[in-house]
C-alpha cells in the first residue's frame, strides 16, 4: 500500500497520532454525585464541588476508576497499581477551578495497543502510550451574543478517560479507522457510549510531515475534533498545509489549531508567546488512587468478548475472511444480530459466508436508506435466517429474495409468508424451464438465427425473454443449462 | 533556585494579578526568602527514599456512582454578576 502523498520534490509520509476524550458512562461526575445526564437545562446539574466553591473537596467515583481499569484492559494495556491525581492549571471561563484535576507523571493505565484491519486482510497494530481519569470542563457558547459567552457548567467535571496514542498512524483512512475501532471496544466493554454527535468521544489530532525515514517533523495539534470525517478532512487540509509551507522554504511552526468544520480548513488557536504554562502539581485533595492486583482480576473477570476476540472467532468457526469477521465485530450489535441468525438454524451454520452478506449488505442497505439501524431494524434475526434458508435450499433464487428482503422490511412479514402468499417459489421443474425455453425460442426464431451465427450476446436476451415467462422464478442455473443445452441442438 | 523579575512578571501574568513596580520588588523579595527557607530541606540526604504524599496513611475514600438530583441552577447562579436564562454570561472569549 502506497501511504505517500506526491510533493514537487519528493513524496512525503504524514506522522499521526492521536488524543481520544471519551466520557465515562456513569451516572455522577468524577467528583461529585451530579448527574451526567445529556441534554438537561443549563448549570441544573452543578454541585457545590463542580462549581468549584471555596472549602468544597472532591470525592472520587470508584464506578469510574472501574470503568478506566476495564478500558486498559480492552487496549491490552498494563494496569497501574498506583496513580496520581494532579491540577493542569489554566484561566477558562468554563473552568471554574482554575485547574482541571487530571492525571500527569502517573497515569491510571499504562502502554497497550490495538490492532486495526484492512481491507486486503493485513492488519497494523497501533500502540498506545497511556489512558488517564480527567475531568471535563464545563460549555462555552461563543456565537449567541456579540460581546458574551454563556456559560453552561453541567458538563464540569464529567470523567474522561484521554487514550493517548503512539504517532503510528500514517494515513487520514488508518486514524478513521483507528477511532472507529477504540470506539467499538468502548462499546463492547460499555465504559461509554462512543456517541461522536454528543461529544461523548471526541479526539485532538497531532500531525507532522517528513521525508520518509527522516526524523519526526514539527506537529501540529488540531483541537476537538467530533467525527470521523472531520478527522480525516482535518488532517489532509494540515498535511497539505504543512508540505506547502515546507517545499516554500519555510518551517512549521509548533502550534495548537483549530478546524473549522464549514470551510474545512485548520488555523493556529493560539501562538506561541502565550504557550500554556500548566504547572502541574499533585492534587493535595487527593491521595494517590492504589488499585489492588485483586481488584484487577476481578475487573478483569467481569469483561465480555471483545471484538477481536470475536473476530478470531467466527474467523476459525465459520471460516470468514479477516475483513469479514472485522466488519461484523466492529459493532457490538452487528455482532449480536450475526450470532443470533446464525444460531437460528443448523443449517445456516454451513453458509455463514452468505449469511454475513445478506447482513452487511443488503440488509444494512435497506437500513441505510431509511436511516434505521440494527436495534430498530423491524426484520428480527431469525427471519432473516429464514430467508436465507429459503435461499440455500434453492427454494428462491437470490434475486427475487431481495424483493421479499424488502417486503419483509416494510411489511413485517415472515420470509415465508410472503413466499408462499405471492407464490414465489423458485421453478426447479426441468420439464416447466424446457417448455418456456421451447416458446421463446419458438417466437424469436430471427434472434437464434443471429445466435447461432456468432451474436453471443443474444444469450442474455433469451434468459432474460424466459425469465419474465416465469416471473423470474425459474432456477437460473437450469434455466441457463436448459437453454445452452437447445440452442447447441441446433447448431 | 532565584526569582527575578522575569519570573515574577510571568507568575503574575499566569495568576492574572497586575504588579506595579513596588509590587514586583517586593514579592521577589518574599518569594526569594521563602525559597531561600524551603531550601535547607535539600541538606537532609533523601536517596532511596520514597516520596511521601500523605502523612495519614489513609486510602483514597471512594464513592458509590449514585447522582443526586441537585437542580442547582437558582443556587449557582446567585452569585453571578451576569446570567440570562440559566446560562452564566461572561465577556466574550473567543479563541
């Protein structure tokens, strides 16, 4: 794979790595027992602590640290026994504390990695360097009000876990789907809800260019950023940034950018004499959290099948293709939705290869055009199984089991009923295929002619004319054998 | 360790406080004998020990993931020199 991009010069290789913020779904805050709740009215859900009154002290969630042990353990990451907690000290408006109580030089979890798949079924592992427990600040809205920002602090103090990566990743594409696959094993662990649109999971990008096996280049940070296409759009606008500052003579200059997600272009945020001074110190309200080798076991023992897991299995027990299995495990309920038709009959088990393309393609095409998903999907697993029976017993043919697919999707039916109502049964009688055969070649004697005198073409014609005889219900393959079989008669 | 007037400047722009010119002589004064003071510990010969965080020897109190309904926003806001409809308003930061 060719991960260059073209320069006047010469070719250069982008250095990626990334910052993931992803909240902790619990039900209070890291500190406090404010609740997390998305969507409530302004500052309703801000305690006395949150709001960073004088004499209030934290008290630390331990379904959080849990969820943060649980996490490492999902990026096959080492646990640490004992951790820090410290205030990254900065003036924000929607901070009321003047500092964020963070973790520094003793994060909760240590280095992990995790491997992403591509579609040629190489895969690439991407290590990570930490996860650590921070708390979120608090809602600025800047463009309400010519001369305000409204503050809204139900946010303050929220867990976050940040899982900072190695700069491993090389292409817009591999940090899409380097995001996409943290995001599942969130999902699959339930530690959170990976929901990108309400900022649940949100990730800074740092970028550099180089001449490839040169030395890391000067990155740049591209703050915030929400989804996965704005990552990539990001991160080609600042690649395509820097190479044309470099190729111009000039340097890049460290910075911190913003992405504006209308024009698609990234700018510096703020330069470099105002550069953040954080000094961070220990947080005296807070001891070192100690986490138990006992405690992690059992942490360890409550965590489910995870996708790679998953993956290696259905690769070994239905022979799927690396990318396959990775397409059905990137989504816990795609996953569940798979188990489940496959489990719905014996049978199915001998074709799960079709199975998992009745799924991923036409099922989630229909799903996509009425913007539904799987856990609203009104074609239950087992029917879907069904169909897909109906289908290995030459019972229908493919073809028109896409119609019913469709039928069964607005109408809730079962695949059967609706075979058996519209009579769509497939017609795998010889004699009823040979003597419709018989009729279109009665009628179209012109067209055998030019058939038979090298128009090969016509093939297609004559299946298509018998075809529509049948309803196209006629087995394809017979009807396809049948013909060559009369047509070569003639000859 | 010794704070000089570039220090103090830079402190007083990270803390947000404004120094006039007495002021900056003074506090490197304070912050210098303060310094000078905490300075002695580096006498005591600290090799292969562990730093110490706590002296209670406690653990850190952990809480149950329970939310308290607080429905703070008359409560928060009281303080607040200016608010419109629960939000708190402060002059405009833009970065």
């Amino acid at each position: 794979m060719n991960n260059l991009i073209k320069g006047e010069k010469h070719d250069w290789e982008m250095v990626i790595g990334l910052e993931i913020h992803a909240q902790v779904k619990s039900n209070s805050k890291l500190f406090s027992s404010s609740s997390t709740k998305f969507g409530s009215s302004p500052n309703s859900q801000v305690s006395l602590v949150d709001a960073a009154m004088p004499g209030m002290l934290p008290v630390i969630n331990k379904y959080c640290v849990e969820q943060a042990v649980k996490t490492g353990v999902g990026l096959n990451a080492k646990i640490n026994n004992y951790s820090v907690f410290d205030r990254k000290n900065y003036f924000y408006a929607d901070l009321p504390q003047g500092y964020q109580i963070s973790q520094y030089k003793y994060p909760i979890v240590g280095e992990g990695k995790v491997t992403i798949d591509f579609k040629d079924g190489t895969s690439k592992d991407i290590r990570i360097v930490r996860l650590h427990l921070e708390q979120d600040a608090g809602k600025s809205l800047h463009d309400q009000n010519p001369s305000k920002t409204y503050v809204d602090l139900n946010r303050s103090g929220v867990a976050l876990m940040e899982i900072v990566s190695e700069p491993d990743i090389r292409t817009p594409d591999e940090a899409g789907m380097y995001i996409s696959k943290i995001r599942s094993i969130l999902m699959y662990l339930d530690t959170c809800d990976g929901n990108m649109q309400e900022g649940s999971l949100r990730a800074d990008v740092n970028i550099s260019v180089r001449k490839p096996g040169d030395e890391y280049g000067t990155r740049c940070e591209i703050k915030n950023l929400n989804s996965i296409k704005f990552i990539k759009q990001a991160i080609n606008y600042e690649a395509k940034r820097q190479i044309e500052i470099l190729e111009s003579g000039g340097s890049i200059e460290q910075n911190t950018m913003l992405f504006n997600t209308s024009t698609g272009k990234t700018r510096p945020m703020r330069n470099k004499e105002e550069a953040h001074d954080y000094r961070y110190f220990p947080d005296p309200d807070l001891l070192p959290l100690e986490i138990s080798d006992e405690e992690i076991v059992k942490i360890k023992s409550s965590i489910p099948e995870l996708p790679d897991e998953l993956k290696n299995k259905f690769i070994e027990t239905y022979k799927l293709s690396n990318y396959d299995a990775s397409v059905l495990t990137a989504e816990k309920q795609t996953s569940d939705y798979f188990n489940e038709t496959i489990n719905s009959d014996e049978e199915l088990k001998n074709h799960a290869k079709i199975v998992v393309n009745w799924i991923t393609s036409e099922l989630f095409s229909l799903l996509n055009k009425n913007n539904l998903d799987l856990n609203n999907s009104s074609v239950s697993p087992e029917n879907l199984g069904q169909l897909i029976k109906l289908i290995s017993t030459n019972e229908i043919s493919g073809k028109i089991a896409k119609d019913v697919l469709e039928d069964m999707f607005s109408s809730g039916k079962t695949a059967r009923q609706i075979v058996d109502e519209k009579g769509l049964q497939q017609v795998t009688d010889q004699g009823e295929i040979a003597k419709v055969i018989d009729e279109v070649i009665a009628e179209n004697q012109k067209m055998v002619e030019q058939y038979l005198a090298g128009k090969d073409k016509l093939l297609g014609f004559f299946v298509g004319q018998a075809m529509k005889l049948t309803k196209g219900k006629a087995n394809p393959k017979m009807l396809n054998d049948i013909l060559m079989q009369k047509l070569n008669k003639k000859n | 360790m010794k704070i000089d007037k570039n220090t103090i400047n830079k402190i007083a722009r990270l803390s947000r406080i404004k120094l006039d010119d007495k002021e900056s002589e003074d506090y490197i004064n304070d912050l210098n004998s303060i310094l000078d003071w905490v300075e002695q510990l580096n006498e005591v010969n600290t090799e292969n020990v562990e730093p110490l965080s706590n002296i209670s020897s406690s653990i850190l109190p952990k809480r149950e993931d329970v939310s308290k309904d607080a429905n703070s926003s008359d409560e928060i806001l009281e303080n607040a020199p200016d608010k419109l409809e629960g939000f708190f308003a402060v002059p405009k930061v833009v970065e």
